[in-house]
C-alpha cells in the first residue's frame, strides 16, 4: 500500500524514502480527520478559556499554566494526526502496520501530561 517511489526494506518494514505517503482506507483517512478536528477543537477552547480567565480567576496563574500545558499538548497531538490524515508516518511490513508518527506523538506528548496535572493542584 505504500505509494511512494523509492523504499527499502528495514529488519521486515517496507519504509518509504520517498515522503513517506501511505495510502490509507477510507476508515482510516475518516479517523484521522475526525481525531485531528477533536484535537483542533479541544486546542481551540483551552485557548479561550486560557485567554478568557483572569490572573485572579480560578486558581491564577497556576491555572493558566494548566490550561496552557494542556493546549499545547493537543495542539502537538492535532499535528501529528493533520499529518496521519495525509498518509505520512507510516511503516508497513507484510503484515503489520506500524504508526511510527502516532507513537512520536505520545513520546512527547505523554510527558507532559502529569506536569499539567501537578501544575494544576
């Protein structure tokens, strides 16, 4: 399924040099699409209500820390899956397909999540 030029072939994984487009089914395309408007949509109101909330507000500047921490945590997870959507970070073996992009995605986004957690109390 990989659509590019030129790919080799790495330990199994046929990895695509050439962009590393994939062609995905249209379930797949449809996840990533309807992921990538949830992340955008979430992003879009932990701004609002970051912009929104006054340094006296709910908790101060420890509560605006908050909500930026976490837009900027779906705001990195929205680019990864705008990016999925497209048909990039994939790798395909014979049978398996591994979402190399997705697992970068939760490499640096999962930290991040128990500092907002923490930041917040």
């Amino acid at each position: 399924r990989a659509s590019g030029t030129g790919s080799r072939r790495l330990s199994g994984l046929a990895i695509d040099t050439a962009g590393a487009m994939f062609a995905l089914t249209t379930c797949e395309k449809a996840t990533s699409w309807v992921v990538f408007a949830i992340f955008v949509i979430s992003s879009l109101i932990f701004m609002f209500r970051n912009s929104a909330a006054d340094s006296s507000y709910e908790g101060g500047a420890k509560s605006q820390r908050y909500r930026l921490v976490t837009a900027s945590i779906t705001i990195i997870a929205a680019t990864f899956y705008f990016f999925m959507a497209q048909g990039y970070g994939v790798a395909t073996s014979v049978n398996h397909e591994f979402w190399w992009l997705r697992d970068l995605d939760w490499l640096i986004t999962t930290p991040l999540l128990p500092q907002s957690k923490y930041r917040r109390q």
